[in-house]
C-alpha cells in the first residue's frame, strides 16, 4: 500500500495546484460580488459596455474613492478584484480607441490593483485568468452560462468569453489523464498508462469540437473592430510603445501583454507531457506567457516538465499499442493548433479585410465601435506574438512530435 507521501500521490494531487477535479483549470463556482465597501468599483464594473460607448468611463473612474485591497478575503474574492479592475483598467485604457491611449493608470486604480495582483501573483493587467477561468456564472439553476463582467461586443463577447470557457471545461479529463499517466509511468503499469493516453486524445478532440462553436456565437466584424482592442497589452504594441505608468506604484511605465490563448495552461501541460518541443523563439513567448498564470497552475506546468519522460518511455517500452496512443495524441494536439488558425484566420486577417474595405457591418448589438478599426496589431496577438507565424511554428513542432514507426 502507498503511503500519502508516497512521490506518485504527492506529484500531481490537483488540489495543490488550486485545480479542480469537475472544473480543471477554471476557478470552481466565482463569487460575482464583493463585499459592500467595494461597491463603488461592481457599480462601474457592472455599466462598462454604457459607459464605454458614451466615453464616460474615464471620468467615472477619476470620481471613483481609493479603496484598500486589505478588506478582500480569501482567493475567491481576490480573484473577482482582479477581474473587476482588469475589465475596468482595459475600458480606461482603450475607451477612446488606439489612437486616444493614456500614458497614466490614475492611482485611485492603479493602487489596488497592483496590491491586488501582488497577493494573488498575477500582473496588473486583464489576462486569460480573468477573462474565461475567473468570469462565468450560472445564470439559473439548469445551468445556462453567463459572464459576470463585460465590456463591448454585446452578444459576441459573452460568446468569445463563454465558448473559451467550453474548452477549457472540455479539457478537464484531459489534465486528470496527465496525472494518471505521470502515476502509470511511475508504478509502472502499461494498461492504465494506454487508457490515460486514449483519455488524453479524447479530450484533446473534444476541446476541438468546443472551439467549432465559436462560429455560432461570434461575429467576426464585432470581434475584430469592437472587441479586439480591449484584450490588447501595453507591450510590444504600437499604440502605447512606452507602457503604462501606474500611479503610485511605480514613476517609470511598465509594459504587460495582453491577454492570449497562449495564457491558458491546458496546452503547456499537454506540451509538457508529450515532449513537445518548439523553436527557441516561440518558446521564449510561451515561457514569458506563463507569468500571466496564477503561481499554483504554472507549478503545475513544471512539475509536469519535472516528471518521468512520457515519450522516452513509450520508446523504450517497444510497446506498439502505446506508441499509436502517444501518437494520437500529439496528432490531436496538432489539429487542434490547426484548427485555432483558422479561427484566427476568420476573425483577424478575413475580418480586417473586410473592415479595411469598409464593408464589416455591425450587427449583434454590439453597440458604437470604438473609433475606426484597430491597426496597430493586424499581424500580431493581443498578447504580442506575430500571429501567424508563431501559431504555424508551434503547430508545426507539435506534428514533428510523433513518433515514427
């Protein structure tokens, strides 16, 4: 019998690294209101899009009182801190469009905020941790899903927001075969190791069929000349090539990607477990969008990269069975990238075609778009990467993952 300190239990017990057994990464059921003396900040949160689109949020902000994070209990409250001053620094930021940035984040926001990102390790800065894993909620008792902050894009957004959440949600059984695996490698044991491996593939396919539905839910238009600009960074973008100076923080700007699929933790754990190694270049973007993760998933990743060799274990195995599940699951993981470069194709370059012709309608309630269509980041992420050159490069090293018979 295994001791509870044994290496395999303590390696990867999910709950260590503050990950769910129903909702993996996700924050498991987020509180969706702070306590009374934050109201000030939930009243803003909550009017975002209204304020945004009459150019009013800017001086709603400079009215707002300074509060203090040290009345915030517990991570769940910080985490809808987090994601309440992320929403309301983006709408700030970008109200005017990428041609009306500011050079200073006011103090009464700045303040918290950095206080508030420091506690939980996060940057200062709306991320993919606050955008999909720590802003849903169930509308209603059978379930329906709904966003708890929102910004402009009306029907799209919640879509955007909601259909990532689906991928993530799909990759749950997914992150529970890498442990199982890890432990079968360990013991080890081959059969569990190949049903680990048929449960990695499985759910790798699956968080592609979620991905599909991004079509029903987002317009392309409104995502690309209404949404866009608001998950934009203050790094290694053109608009705000100095950074951001936050008031009372720091005298000198600072500068932090905005958020990115390449911040979500699901596919470094896949890319961990397999061996999947990509070019030196995309590699350093990756590792750097890792510091975007909270502290507990990114230990995650790298007890993941501490373990037992996945790949030269099934080499050394001889094992045909496990090399064609090995291989099935780098084969998912690839046509999984693929498939996100069409998405991006659709919703960045054939979207900003369009917007360039002048032929995007806006639909979809989405309300005014914010000034013209964005340029400064055409060929690159909101996190910064140059799009499609990054995407292809790293679907690429995946394929060249298998392993050859």
């Amino acid at each position: 019998m295994e001791t509870a300190n044994s290496p395999e239990e303590t390696l990867l017990a999910l709950t260590r690294f503050q990950l769910s057994e129903e909702y993996g990464f996700l924050l498991p059921n987020p509180l969706t209101e702070l306590p009374a003396p934050y109201g000030p900040w939930m009243e803003i949160a909550h009017d975002l899009p209204r304020l945004i689109a009459s150019h009013r949020l800017r001086s709603q902000v400079h009215q707002m009182p300074q509060l203090s994070a040290r009345h915030l209990r517990g991570r769940e409250e910080l985490h809808l801190a987090h994601l309440v001053l992320s929403f309301i620094t983006m709408g700030y930021l970008w109200q005017e469009g990428e041609e009306g940035t500011v050079k200073v984040l006011p103090r009464n926001l700045a303040v918290p905020f950095w206080e508030i990102s420091q506690a939980l390790g996060l940057p200062p800065i709306l991320s993919h941790a606050d955008f999909v894993l720590a802003n849903w909620r169930r509308k209603n008792p059978s379930g329906n899903l709904d966003t708890i902050i929102s910004l402009p894009g009306g029907q799209s957004l919640r879509g955007f927001i909601l259909v990532t959440f689906l991928v993530e949600k799909a990759a749950v059984p997914g992150i529970k075969a890498i442990v199982q695996a890890i432990r079968a490698i360990l013991r080890p044991d081959e059969e569990a190791l190949h049903n680990a491996l048929q449960k990695l593939a499985e759910a790798i396919g699956d968080m592609s069929k979620a991905l599909k539905r991004m079509h029903d839910y987002v317009d392309p238009a409104v995502f690309y000349a209404v949404i866009r600009i608001f998950l934009s960074g203050w790094k290694d973008n053109p608009a705000m090539p100095e950074g951001l100076v936050y008031e009372g923080v720091s005298e000198e700007p600072m500068a932090y990607s905005g958020g990115s699929a390449a911040q979500s933790t699901v596919l470094h754990a896949f890319d961990e477990l397999l061996g999947i190694r990509h070019s030196e270049e995309s590699t350093a973007f990756l590792h750097r969008m890792r510091d975007y993760m909270p502290p507990p998933h990114r230990a995650f990743v790298e007890e993941i990269h501490r373990a037992p060799s996945l790949k030269q274990h099934v080499l050394s195995s001889g094992d045909a069975r496990l090399r064609t599940a090995f291989n099935q699951c780098v084969s998912a993981l690839a046509d999984f990238r693929s498939y996100h470069i069409t998405i991006v194709t659709k919703y960045i370059t054939v979207a900003a075609a369009k917007a360039k012709a002048g032929q995007a309608e806006m639909g979809d309630g989405a309300g005014p778009s914010v000034g013209k269509p964005p340029s400064a980041l055409e060929a690159k992420g909101t996190g910064g990467s140059h799009i499609f050159s990054f995407l292809k490069s790293v679907r690429d090293s995946t394929r060249e993952g298998m392993i050859s018979a």
